[in-house]
C-alpha cells in the first residue's frame, strides 16, 4: 500500500539533521559508475559550468572544453526521497535518485539541456539492503533486482551509458568501451538537493532559489547559488523540463521520467 503523497512530502520538512547526514552517507555508499561509450564527448556537468548563470549557452561553451577541462566539471544531482514505494516493493524504502544534466548529446536530432535519471531503492528499515534499482533510457525508466545488476565494489551499480545516454545494466551489442567515471572518481562531484520547496517560479518561466538558511534545508556550499533554470517547455531554451519539475522527482514509482 503506498504512502499518501502529502506524508512523503510533509517527511522532507521534519527530517533531523542527523537523518540527513545518515542521508548522505547512503548516497555515496551506492554512487553509481558509469561506463561511457566510445565517442562520448559529453559528460555529466552541472548547468552554471561555465560560471555565466546562463543555461542558453551551454552547448556553445561545452564544445570549447578539451577532454580534461570536461572532467574537471563533472558534476551529479542528489535528490533522495524517504517512504519511497514502488510496484515491485512491498515496503516502505529509500528512494536514491541520481540526475545527470547533459548539455547535449552525440549524433544526429541531439537533444539540448537534456537530464537522466538513475534510482536505488533500500529497504527503509534495513539501509543494507537494495530492493531495487532502475535506469533511464529514452524517457522510460528500466528495472532490476539488486542480484541482477552488476556492481563495483559490492554496492556501486554498474552502468552503461549510450550516446544518447540512456543507461544499461548489461553491456550492449556490438559495445566499445571509452571514458569510464568510477564511483570512486574525486573529480565527480555531487549537488545536493534535499527538498524543491525554495525553488519558485521568478521572473517569468524561471526557477530560483528563494531561501537558503530555512531549518529543513540543508545544501553544500558547493551546491549554492546554482539554480535559474527555464522550467517551461519550448523556445527558447531549453526545450526539456528541469529534474525537479518531472514526476520521477517526487514519485520515484512512476515508470518514467518525463514531466
């Protein structure tokens, strides 16, 4: 049976301090890796890379990056839902969710400002255990048990990821491995985003961070003053609607992660 909307989110403005950091703990025990394809030239970053607060040039000044300067800025979103459920569990977890903001992706008809999506489920009252894991691929969110996934250093679920970056738990046909980002890599960093309460609509179609010191929040330094982001759909942009404004950010159930 699932838990009532409104009590999950009511559970985001009474967590304890000490709550979070066991939160954030859990994060990093089941950061995932991720195993890129061959000719990947865009990788996981956060939107304000390039230091402007402007998303509308972010393909532009991505493509100026070399190799190692796109490395320096990866960048994931943490987002973690407590009382998480799902059709394949039978209760109540923690819901995990780590979102990838790309630029752009490789080939033709590439998508622009484009996120993904990957969720682990723990048993709530026994964080040990993975109920379940599920990865984005093109919109829809695919799911394995714990056991059938394969993982690095007994926890890190193992990823590959495409060109258009949609996220398998097996290797592909045909598959040749480029750049990999271990669980383990200092350089990517995460963003931590423990509720969307302060993240209003201002100035017209944008997000902003509203308020920063409010008890039930609680960010990195890091994470600050990284949010104006065009939360509509269509021109200009970008034409994809910010992870926070998708179902899958509140509803981790849901079987995609479309808004």
């Amino acid at each position: 049976m699932y838990v009532d909307f409104f009590v999950r989110y009511l559970a985001e403005f009474t967590i304890s301090s000490s709550r979070l950091t066991q939160l954030k703990t859990y994060t990093q025990t089941y950061k995932p890796t991720l195993q890129y394809k061959s000719g990947e030239e865009f990788f996981p970053c956060d939107f304000y890379f390039d230091g402007d607060r402007d998303e509308r040039n972010n393909v532009e000044n991505y493509d100026k990056l070399v190799y190692s300067e796109k490395m320096d800025n990866l960048r994931y979103f943490v987002h973690v839902q407590e009382y998480a459920w799902d059709n394949d569990i039978t209760e109540p977890a923690i819901a995990i969710e780590y979102w990838y903001y790309y630029v752009k992706d490789t080939g033709l008809f590439a998508h622009k400002n484009d996120w993904k999506v990957s969720i682990i489920f723990l048993k709530q009252t026994n964080p040990s255990q993975v109920l379940l894991v599920k990865a984005g691929q093109h919109g829809s969110l695919i799911e394995r048990f714990w056991n059938d996934v394969k993982k690095e250093g007994e926890t890190h679920v193992f990823l590959y990821v495409g060109l258009k970056h949609a996220m398998f738990f097996a290797e592909p046909k045909d598959w040749i491995n480029g750049t990999k980002i271990g669980y383990n890599d200092p350089k990517n960093k995460p963003i931590y985003v423990w509720n969307s309460d302060p993240i209003e609509s201002t100035n017209g179609d944008y997000d902003e961070i509203t308020n920063w010191e409010d008890y039930h929040i609680w960010w990195d330094d890091e994470s600050k003053y990284f949010w104006r982001w065009k939360f509509r759909t269509g021109w200009p942009y970008p034409p994809r609607l910010a992870a926070w404004r998708r179902d899958t950010w509140m509803m981790p159930e849901v079987g995609t992660y479309s808004g």
